[in-house]
C-alpha cells in the first residue's frame, strides 16, 4: 500500500517536472539547411603531439584548422592529420565512416542541419554527440591518447 | 432536603427500590414531615399522570416486543461495516494496480535512463554535458569541442609504425 503511494506520487512529480533535454537531443537552433536537406561533412582525424611526429608520412593540418584549435582551451605543439574523409549525408540518413584502422565515426543527418556523430573506437563506442553544423561552425571531439598525445575528430560542413 | 434524598422518595413512591432502602426511606417519612410532605406530593403528581396516560397495548409480549427491537439493530450494524468494509476494499482495488502500475512505470523510465546512456559511454547534445565530458564552444570561430573521457588504452589516433593510416 505505501509502496504503491510512493509510486503515485513519484510519478506525478516526474510527470509534473518540466521537460529538460536529455542526452541525445536533437538542438533545436536554427541553421541554414542545404537544398534537399543533404549535408556535405568533411571529418578528419587528427593527432596531437608535443613531440615532432616519428612518421614523416604524417602531415601538419590545414593552417585554418590549427588555427581553429590554437583558440580552444588545448595546447599542444604539434597537430597531424591522420585521415580526411568526405562523405554526403542525406536528411535522415546515417553513414559509417572508417577514420583509421581503429576508429570509426557513424554520422547521421538528423535534419539537414544537424548532425548526430557516434565516434567508435576498436568497435567500441566511445562517445556520441549532436550538433548543429551551420555555415562556418564545426565541431571538435577528442581525447587522450597514450604519452601525453591526444586524438581530434575534426567535421564541418563543406560547401 | 437533599436531591438524592428526593430521588429516592420517587423511586419508593415508583416502587423501584430494593427492600433494604425501602425500609430506610419508610423510617424517614414516618421521622421527617418534610419527606411526608414530599412524597404526598408526588403521589397527587402521579395520581393526576396515571388518569391521562395513554395506555398502548401491544399485540406480543414485552419481551417479544423488544427483541424485534434488537434484531433490528443488530441487522442494521453489520449493514453499515459491509457498506464501509466494500468502500474500503474498492479503493484498495484501485489504489494498489494504480500504484504498482506507477511503480512500474518509474522503474521502466529509470532503466531506461540508464540502458540509453549506457549504450555509449558518452552522449550529448549542446545543451547537455555528461559530467565527465568537458565542452567548450569558440563563439567567435564556430567551434565547439567536445573532449571525451575516453580511455587511453583505447586510443584512436595513436599512430602505430605498422598502420597509420
């Protein structure tokens, strides 16, 4: 009998509870949509180093980009670009992208302006995220990697 | 004179006391003119009711007579515990699947909560930080960085001198 009290109750206050976003949310800001709602991604998988890179394989990013990341709360000497992959996204439509022999992104174009990027790593997922990727925005997502390094997933629209 | 002393002279004058007090109450009239005065009073009294009672004659006996009073009673008892006795079984018969049902439903939406985000161990939206994620948004440049707490040994990038790319 308490037991079912406490259920009615909690209920009617999670019921009455505004809704708040929840993880997985779609933003709701406005941006310009491309005609027949297909978004054109660039995302290229970048590592960051103090060190010179032992691969001279490796090239530094775009100017631009790095300029980009100077002005993010990150600070590392060195950034080179691992892999760039272009890919056309739909509206509604999810593509899988292979970044590296470990990594992996799923990109989904939620509306035509958003995008809905799961990074996975050796088959695992590692972390999802939406964003609005307007004219001129672009979205970051990294983290550590092994001897103080770290590893960017770098996506804009192209146009 | 007393209350209780005349109460009692109506009730000897009633007949209604027992013989013991009967007995004190006759030794007090004959000793005390007041109590004569009194109980000559009440027998005029009720002398003058006798004459203008109504007399109602019932078709049983006393003690049929009431003993269909008290079955009535004690029928009507048992009428009114069944009628709150039902009440109380109906609410009950409502609150309690009401209440499990809400009880379920509240698991379901935890787990549910919790089977959502356990899928990826990070997942956000701009408007939502998992608290092990730092973000960071360059208003200026139109960068948002999203830096996952993402476990070192797992690392992507990390270029390996057999397969970089």
């Amino acid at each position: 009998m308490r037991l079912g009290a406490l259920g009615v109750l909690l209920t009617l206050l999670l019921a009455l509870m505004p809704v708040t976003a929840a993880p997985g949310d779609v933003p709701s800001t406005p941006t310009a949509a491309s005609p027949g709602g297909k978004m054109k991604l660039s995302a290229e998988l970048i590592w960051g180093t103090n060190d010179e890179s032992p691969d001279s394989k490796l090239k530094p990013i775009d100017p631009k980009v790095a300029k980009k990341l100077e002005n993010l709360p990150i600070k590392w000497k060195h950034y080179y670009s691992v892999t760039v992959k272009e890919l056309t996204v739909g509206e509604g439509k999810t593509t899988k992208v292979q970044m590296s022999s470990e990594c992996e992104l799923v990109v989904k174009n939620v509306d035509g302006t958003n995008v809905e990027v799961q990074l996975i790593g050796k088959g695992k997922p590692a972390g999802k995220v939406t964003k609005g990727l307007g004219k001129g925005k672009c979205l970051v997502a990294g983290g550590d990697a092994t001897n103080s390094t770290a590893w960017f997933v770098f996506i804009k629209q192209v146009e | 004179m007393k209350h209780e002393v005349e109460l009692r002279l109506q009730a000897w004058v009633d007949g209604q006391l027992p013989v013991h007090e009967a007995d004190e109450v006759a030794r007090l009239i004959e000793t005390d003119a007041e109590a004569r005065a009194l109980l000559t009073e009440l027998k005029h009294t009720r002398a003058a009711l006798a004459g203008h009672e109504d007399s109602i004659t019932l078709p049983e006996s006393r003690e049929f007579y009431w003993s269909k009073i008290a079955r009535a009673i004690e029928r009507e008892q048992p009428k009114a515990q069944a009628v709150e006795t039902s009440w109380l079984q109906h609410f009950r018969r409502l609150f309690i699947p009401a209440g499990a049902l809400a009880a379920l439903l509240l698991i379901g939406m935890l787990a549910g909560r919790q089977t959502a985000s356990s899928n990826v161990p990070y997942e956000l939206s701009d408007l939502v930080a998992d608290s092990d994620t730092f973000t960071f948004t360059d208003e200026a440049n139109g960068t948002t960085l999203i830096w996952f707490s993402y476990p070192v040994e797992n690392e992507l990038a990390q270029p390996d001198d057999s397969d970089i790319l």
